[in-house]
C-alpha cells in the first residue's frame, strides 16, 4: 500500500466546543458573573451521596442558591447533574494557575486522555450509585462541563 491510498478521516466531535457546550448548559451567565470561581472552595464532592454538599461558611447561602440556580437551569437529568456536580469538584481541587491555564487555552481534546483517567479512576469507577455505559463518556462530559465553565467567552 501507498501513503496516497491512506485517507485519514478528520472529524469535529459535536458539542466539544465550549460555544457549544455553554449555549446547551446556559453556562455562560454564571461564568460571566464569576460567581461558580468565587464560590468554588463551597462545592464539595461527597463520595458516599456521589453529589455536591455546599460547605458552612461566610457565603454559603450565595453559594448554595448560585448551585440550586445552575441545577435548575444547566442540568437536563441526573446524569449530567453527576457530571456537572464532579465537573464542579474538579475546578474546586485545580490551582488558580489551572484554572487560568484552561480559561486561556480552550481545547478539550489535549487534556482528556489523562485528565480524563483522573476523573474515571477518582469518581466514575468508584461509584455505587450512578450506571454508566462508557466511563469515557462520563469523563468527556465531565471535562464538558469544565471547559464550559471556565473558558472565557472570548476563547470559546
């Protein structure tokens, strides 16, 4: 065979762009406001209900009604609630320099191999209460629901 007779199929997958994403999750209000980064240390991840517990504080009650506010709004069924809530755990554990590192670059696909194992090994696997077909599937959405929230509009 030829490298002439090779075809390589390039393709663009649907919804991984974080235009796109944020218009299907109306995302791009609450990243606007900033309010999902000012609240993020609130959000915490608790593994044995596998959803999001908004933590005492000063702001918890802005935090929490910012939370039920994106739920209602963003979230279409209990799936991409548990995508969204791990999406929001993950930003909780990134470093301002993470945050700004994805905010600036805007490409999901460069990070999801290992990102993507991190957030398959940490909270899809482990899980008792959610049935997923594909981890993989669970783990791109997650990193949907990252990329959406963090990229700046401009960038997306």
């Amino acid at each position: 065979m030829k490298n002439e007779d090779v075809k390589i199929a390039y393709s663009e997958p649907v919804g991984y762009f974080p235009k796109e994403i944020r218009k299907k999750y109306k995302l791009g209000e609450y990243a606007e406001e900033d309010s999902i980064l000012k609240y993020r240390s609130y959000y915490v991840y608790d593994f044995d209900f596998e959803d999001i517990q908004v933590a005492e504080g000063d702001g918890h009650d802005e935090a929490q009604a910012l939370y039920d506010r994106m739920t209602k709004d963003c979230v279409a069924n209990d799936g991409d609630k548990w995508a969204f809530d791990i999406a929001l755990d993950c930003i909780r554990n990134m470093t301002n320099e993470e945050c700004a590192l994805i905010r600036a670059h805007g490409e999901i696909a460069d990070y999801h191999f290992g990102y993507g194992m991190h957030v398959r090994n940490k909270y899809v696997h482990p899980s008792k209460a959610h049935f997923y077909g594909l981890a993989d599937d669970v783990s791109s959405d997650v990193e949907k629901f990252i990329y959406a929230i963090l990229i700046e509009e401009e960038n997306a």
